[in-house]
C-alpha cells in the first residue's frame, strides 16, 4: 500500500490512499496512528478503497511550528487531500477521541457534502468515556510533562493492557505511537475534550446513516434507532482485537 506525503512550510503529513467504489476514511484517536487501521485491507472488499492519515504530530507527521487550534488545522489538511486525490464521497470511521472532530466538519459544506455515512468505533461521546483523555485533561503542564515521559518509556507494556486478544502488530505500532509530539498531543486533547463535555456533538449529522461497533461489555448500553454491532472477545481497540468481525461489518455496510 503506497504512502504519500503532503508537506507546506509548517507541517509534513503522511497518508496511505488506495482509491476504490466506496472510500473508507479512518480517523484515529487520541495519539493514534494508521498503522492502527492497515488490517482494514486484509478484510475489505476488493472494490472499496481507504484513505489513512497520520496528522501532524503523530507517528512520522511533523509540526515545524505547532498552530492555535489542532482540530481546525487538521481538518484543513484533509480537505487538502481530499481536494488533491479527487475525493468526493467516503464512509467515515471515527474512533474514541476523533469523535470530537466530528463538531467542526458538521459546520463546514465541505465535509457535509462528502460524508455519507459515519462508523463509530467504541466512541467518546460523554465523560464517562474519556478515560484517558480526561487523566490528561486534569493535569497542568508541568504534570503533563511528566506523566508523559513516564506513558512513553513504559508505553510498550501500557499499550497491551487495553487489548483483549494478542495483536502480532504491535511493537510496530507502540513504537510509531511513542513519536507523538507532546504539545500536539495536549492541546488536542483540551480541545477534544471540551467539546465533548460541553455535549457539542449531541446533533452533528443528522441526516447521516451512523453505525455503532462496541466492545461486547457494552452491551447494556440504552438502546437507540442508531444500528449497533457488539464485538466478541475485545476491549476499547475493537479493530486490533477483533479486526475480522470489526471490518467485516464496516464492509459490508458501506
């Protein structure tokens, strides 16, 4: 699977783009990466296509200079890649944190337009999701800085602790997950979580078909007119888990 770079003068982004009848646009979580996501092609149909993004400040994307506000300025590297590969429909899967992306592309026709469906894995929508992100949305910088360095060295033992299944992916991915840029990483997670605590995506997309894929121990969640799928034998990385039935039902949905 090729990857691409898309670079100006104050980041460089890298993306793998494979084109297809229907394009399934992965958008990662809190200091995620796309490397989570390549089983994808193992299990899809060979007509669909997908779109992986490391923005900068994850995995080998870079910040030369780190901007005001990370969702916005994101979200203008995507229309910049999307524009470029001639993009104009994808089946949107968001997971955990990257809900909160959702808040912004709601207000922009860009987005609106080219979103036909959205596909929620184990998603953060309340507080009581946050978990981590709120661990981190507590501490001042100075605190930050050290629990940080801590999360980094033993990362490679953290990381297994949230997974139900053994992943043969995974010291390649704990060790593209550990580049992520600190500052990048704070400031996205304060504006991810206020949007989420200020319950600013309760409306976003309504006319949107929108599915669920959770972990089984959810199961007990209230029930809503939204379809949902629970996932045996997986925690909160559903897709590493349990990557066969995960893309399985986002492909045969799209």
């Amino acid at each position: 699977m090729k990857e691409y770079l898309e670079s100006k003068k104050n980041y460089k982004c890298y993306y793998n783009f494979v084109r297809g009848e229907k394009l399934f646009f992965f958008l990662n979580g809190l200091a995620g990466i796309k490397n989570f996501f390549y089983s994808f092609k193992k299990y899809k149909k060979k007509t669909n296509g997908l779109l992986l993004v490391d923005f900068p400040g994850f995995g080998k994307s870079k910040y030369f200079k780190v901007p005001k506000n990370i969702i916005r300025d994101h979200l203008r590297i995507l229309k910049i890649i999307l524009k470029k590969n001639k993009i104009n429909e994808i089946n949107l899967v968001v997971f955990s944190l990257s809900t909160a992306y959702l808040e912004k592309m709601n207000k922009d026709k860009f987005f609106t337009k080219r979103i036909k469906k959205i596909f929620f894995l184990d998603p953060s929508l309340k507080k009581e999701d946050l978990d981590w992100s709120m661990t981190i949305f507590k501490k001042n910088k100075k605190q930050y800085k050290k629990y940080i360095y801590m999360y980094k060295k033993n990362l490679r033992r953290i990381f297994p602790l949230g997974l139900y299944n053994k992943n043969s992916q995974i010291d390649k991915i704990t060790k593209q997950m550990k580049y992520f840029d600190e500052k990048v990483l704070f400031k996205l997670n304060r504006e991810s979580v206020d949007i989420i605590l200020k319950n600013k995506l309760k409306n976003v997309f309504k006319r949107v078909k929108k599915f669920y894929l959770l972990p089984q121990n959810k199961k007990k969640i209230k029930k809503t007119k939204v379809k949902k799928f629970f996932i045996n034998k997986s925690k909160h990385y559903i897709f590493l888990d349990n990557p066969k039935s995960t893309y399985s039902i986002l492909s045969k949905n799209g």
